[in-house]
C-alpha cells in the first residue's frame, strides 16, 4: 500500500523502534505503520466492524472501482468475496497452468542469445496475456487488441495517483484527464470490457474464463453480479493481479541472478521434474526480502488498544510486509535463504505478502501457481546470468509496486534442449 520508505529508513525505524510508528509522508496524511507479528494478527483477525480493510483501501481505488472486492466491508464484503471464491479455488485454479506454461513459453523463445535485456517487461506481457486469455476471456480479435494496447497503461498509475484521483475525481476530466495516460486508457477501456461482459453473457457456452465464471455465480437470493461489479472485479485484477505478479516475478529472477548457487539448485530440481519444494522455497523468499507491495492498511471505526497504545477512531493502520519480513523473526532475515523455507512455515503473521486473516487475497493460489509455472518454463527452456553483480535497487512511488530500479536486468546465455517428455508438462509430478 505505502511506497515512501527506502531499506535505510526502513532498517533505521526497526531499530529504534520495537513494533510500530506513526508516520507522516509527504502527501499521504497521517498513519500507523505496524511490523511486530503479534500486532498484524490482532489488525487482520480484529472485528471486522472496528477493524476495516475496505474503507482503508476505498482511499486508494473507491474512486475508479468502488464495488470492488478489496473496497468493500461487512456483509457486502463477505457476499462479493463467496461470489468470486469458485474460479480462485485449488482444483480450478489448476486447470490454467497449461495455457500459463504455452504463454510463458511463446514469449520466451523471443528472447535474444548474448544480448542484456530488463526482465520485468517481459513478465508484464506474460502478465497481460493471462489477465486478457485466462481472466477476460476475449473471443473477439478487436477487442483483444485494444485491450493489449490499453490495459498497460492502466497499470502505470502510482498509488499516489490513484489516491488523488479518488480524493479529486474531477483531476481525471477535461485538460488535465486528457494527459494522464492512466485514466486515459481507463475511459477507453471501460467500453470494451462491458461489451465482453455483454458477449460473454449472450454466448456462455464452453467458456473457461474467470470472467465467465463471476458471470455465472449467484448469492444466497440467487442475484448475480450486475455488470458494474463485474467491470470494477476485472479493473482491480488488472491493477492489482497482473502488475504484482510481474513484478513479484522480476525480483524472483533478480534474487536469483545474484546468487548461482540458489539459481544452479533450481535448475537442477527443475530438469530433474523431481517436484517443486525449491521453486516454492525461491518464491517465498523472494517475495519475502522483495515484497512487490510493501504493506496493506486497515481504517478504524472505533478506538483500538494496540501495542499499549489507544489509537482512536479514523485512524489509519498499516500492516508493514517489507518491516514485517525483515524483522528478528527470521534468522539473517538481510540474506537470501531459500533454504530457511524448505524445512518449516514462517512464523504465524511474519511473512504476509498476500496479507491475512479473512482479507487474505483471493488470487493468493492463482499468483502462486502462475509464478511457479513460469519460472519453472523459463528455467527449462533458457540459462540466464545476471550483467553485473550488483543487486538492483527497489524503486518506489512510481507504480503501485515496488520493482527492481533497472528493470531485473538480465542475459539469456543458451537455449536447452527440452526432452520431449517434459516439453508441454506444465507441472511436475507429486
């Protein structure tokens, strides 16, 4: 959620504090950053009527997607968030690893032998085929090329555009909206996708989609998403799903350039097709020093004891995921240690990157499995190294993510050759 803090900051604060701090960064008020385990479980399993996690997030998307899942509480929040749990479930979630692994593997063989390239823009176009093909669903060759044009530029807002905009709709309009690439391709966007709201509701037959399955879930009294909820689902997918993934991915690649040895395990584990243990343990870590999103806020109804502390109604809370995931409940918690992940869980509320409690995010399983899938299609298809030793800087601020500062630069030294057996398997055997 928050963006302003660099490692320094972030190393300093942990040390002169034990738990939490109220912090003022410039344009974004007041709030209370919290790291210390015991204080997130009390923030993500409070009582969801003192504690809320839609009206903290509605500060940054209530104005572009306000029916959306993560802009909801109470019983609204928990009727959206039983209509879209059937497509986010394990078994249906698995069915797209095939088509991820095809993606993955078309994008790949377009990489150069012998030539320096950023890795993260590659993932984004992986990222964007997935939300167009597996999401969307788009049958209809004009949209889907509109739609490949327009949706990465929804995706360059910065969390502190987003804010403003919501707190100052009328920055979008006239001259000033014009400019904006974001809310730009947004305007243009949002017809295209009621009209495959509106196709997939006149042709449903055979379709696999996630689209076609929020389409196709009814509440308690049988009512099904109306065609606004749907669109601002599909806007949050985009703004949160594919750019997160991406992102997530660039520094999973990054991490492991900058460390053979991690890297040589995988590959090993990978061309052996002896199971996945490392390739989650890579993951984990990854997104443990390198958290795409560095944390997930909570807004007060009522007066909460936190900490020793009684903050008073309307106060901002934010769980911190980069403070929480450098702090003294992980061993040499500076170091990248995939290793730390193989034998045992992280501490309960420790590591939290998709945060937790019943706010936890929907498409936690589906980012997994599309992370897993394509490394594990990267790495059998191409050997990487890194053009340097040096470990990239995150860069804040600019998007909604925090991503590698030159992109996860990367060389693509050979082409394996993929024995036969292996060459569409999108998973290894269990």
């Amino acid at each position: 959620m928050m963006m302003w803090f660099t490692e320094r900051w972030v190393a300093a604060t942990t040390r002169r504090f034990d738990a939490m701090v109220t912090v003022r960064p410039l344009g974004a008020g007041e709030f209370v950053l919290v790291w210390h385990p015991e204080l997130i479980k009390l923030l993500f399993t409070g009582d969801r009527d003192v504690v809320r996690a839609g009206e903290a997030a509605a500060g940054t998307l209530g104005g572009i997607a306000p029916s959306s899942l993560s802009t909801l509480d109470g019983d609204r929040h928990l009727r959206m968030r039983r209509l879209m749990s059937a497509p986010f479930h394990g078994e249906t979630v698995r069915k797209h690893q095939a088509l991820i692994a095809d993606l993955a593997d078309a994008e790949v063989r377009r990489w150069p032998v012998g030539q320096e390239f950023a890795i993260q823009p590659r993932m984004q176009a992986i990222a964007l085929e997935v939300i167009l093909q597996i999401v969307i669903g788009t049958r209809d060759l004009r949209r889907m090329a509109a739609l490949r044009r327009l949706l990465p530029d929804m995706a360059q807002a910065s969390m502190l555009a987003l804010m403003t905009e919501t707190a100052h709709p009328w920055i979008t309009e006239g001259r000033i909206g014009s400019r904006l690439p974001w809310a730009r391709a947004r305007r243009n966007a949002d017809p295209l996708l009621y009209e495959e709201i509106a196709a997939h509701r006149a042709d449903p037959d055979g379709r696999r989609d996630i689209l076609a399955s929020l389409i196709a879930a009814h509440d308690e009294n049988d009512r099904p998403l109306t065609d606004r909820e749907l669109r601002d689902q599909l806007i949050t997918l985009l703004i949160a799903g594919q750019e997160t993934t991406a992102t997530a991915l660039a520094w999973c690649f990054e991490r492991l350039l900058r460390h053979p040895a991690a890297l040589a395990k995988l590959e090993q584990e990978i061309d052996s097709d002896n199971g996945d243990r490392y390739l989650e343990a890579v993951i984990n870590e990854a997104l443990r020093v390198r958290p795409p999103i560095d944390g997930v806020g909570r807004k007060l109804a009522a007066p909460l004891e936190l900490g020793g502390y009684r903050l008073p109604a309307g106060t901002l809370v934010v769980a911190s995921f980069i403070m929480a995931h450098a702090s003294e409940a992980f061993a040499r918690p500076d170091e990248f240690l995939p290793e730390r992940f193989l034998d045992q869980s992280p501490p309960p509320y420790a590591w939290i990157p998709f945060g937790g409690g019943p706010r936890r995010c929907i498409g936690a399983s589906f980012a997994l499995m599309e992370m897993k899938t394509i490394l594990r299609t990267v790495l059998r298809r191409v050997k990487l190294r890194a053009p340097n030793t040096r470990d990239e800087r995150p860069v804040r601020a600019r998007r909604i993510t925090t991503f590698p500062a030159q992109g996860g630069r990367a060389i693509v030294t050979s082409r394996k050759r993929i024995p036969r057996q292996l060459a569409n398997r999108a998973e290894p055997p269990k």
